[in-house]
C-alpha cells in the first residue's frame, strides 16, 4: 500500500513496448488493497518477452533465423523481430553502434554479454531487475525462453572456460 506508483511505472514504461498506460490501473489497484499485492512479472515484459516466455520455438527451417540468446537479446523490446540477429557477425556489429559498455547492469533492457578468453560473445541475455534476466539458452528449439538470476547464468556458461560478464546499454536509454 505505501508504493510509490510513479516510481515503480518509471522503472517499468523507460522502455519501449511497456506503457504506463497499461500498467497503472493495475498497479493502483493493487495499491488500494489493505495489504497492497502482488502482480506477476509478465505483466511488465514487452510483447516479444511476454508471448515467448517459457515457451519454445519450432524448429528451424532452411533459411530460418537462428533464434538463439542474441537473437532473443536484440529483439527484446522489437515489435517485429529481426532475423539478422541471428547472424552473429550483424548481431555484433548492431550492439557496437548502438549500444555502450556500462559497470553493471541495472537499467531494464541492458544486454548482458558473456565473453570467453578470445572476447568472442558465448551468450547474451537482458537485464529485467534485480538479478533476473530473460534469456534463451542456446540455439536450439528444445531450449526455452526463460527467466533466470543472473549468477545461475554465469555459473551455467562458466564450464566452458573464464568468462568476462559485460553489460551494455542501449543509447537512447
């Protein structure tokens, strides 16, 4: 009940594809309970995340996108999915120019990018709060869209070898 409704739609809405608009009669209403409530994450992850969570694609046909963790990375706030996101040299390319390097990741939507000895991208993931990122784990169709905390992530990739864990931040954030 002592939520403070601006600050939490601020959060939420800085980013496209999540309006506050949307968003603030549930909050308040919620709010107005005398014990306030809860409200599950979904409601705030934009339609690319939401229609996709824990759920997996079909697999691929030829000439399909790769819909792996940059893929799903970069088409996170899209309203219409980017099938050059799977080809990682575009993909790479795409979040030096428009993307920047932050210390950590704290803002909804940074991309998280885990990087092995040679810096080359081994997984990608996006920051919703916390230390839950919206991830999928691999290019393969038998692998969901998920939530997951940050650190089970890092430590799931880390078998593969020293990782370096840099967040990036999109410009017109």
């Amino acid at each position: 009940p002592t939520t403070d409704v601006d600050k939490l739609l601020g959060y939420w809405t800085q980013s496209p594809g999540v309006r506050a608009k949307d968003l603030r009669p549930l909050v308040e209403s919620l709010k107005r309970l005398p014990d306030g409530g809860t409200v599950s994450l979904v409601y705030f992850l934009p339609p690319f995340a939401r229609e996709r969570l824990y759920t997996f694609p079909m697999p691929p046909r030829a000439g399909e996108p790769a819909m792996d963790c940059h893929w799903s990375s970069l088409n996170f706030f899209s309203d219409q999915p980017e099938d050059r996101f799977g080809d990682p040299s575009y993909a790479g390319a795409y979040l030096s120019k428009n993307y920047y390097p932050v210390q950590k990741p704290s803002v909804y939507g940074d991309v998280i990018v885990l990087t092995d000895e040679k810096n080359a991208g081994i997984h990608s993931a996006v920051y919703v709060a916390d230390d839950i990122v919206f991830t999928k784990n691999g290019n393969n169709h038998q692998q969901p869209w998920m939530l997951m905390r940050l650190n089970n992530l890092v430590a799931k990739y880390a078998a593969k070898g020293n990782l370096r864990v840099t967040a990036y931040r999109h410009k017109n954030s």
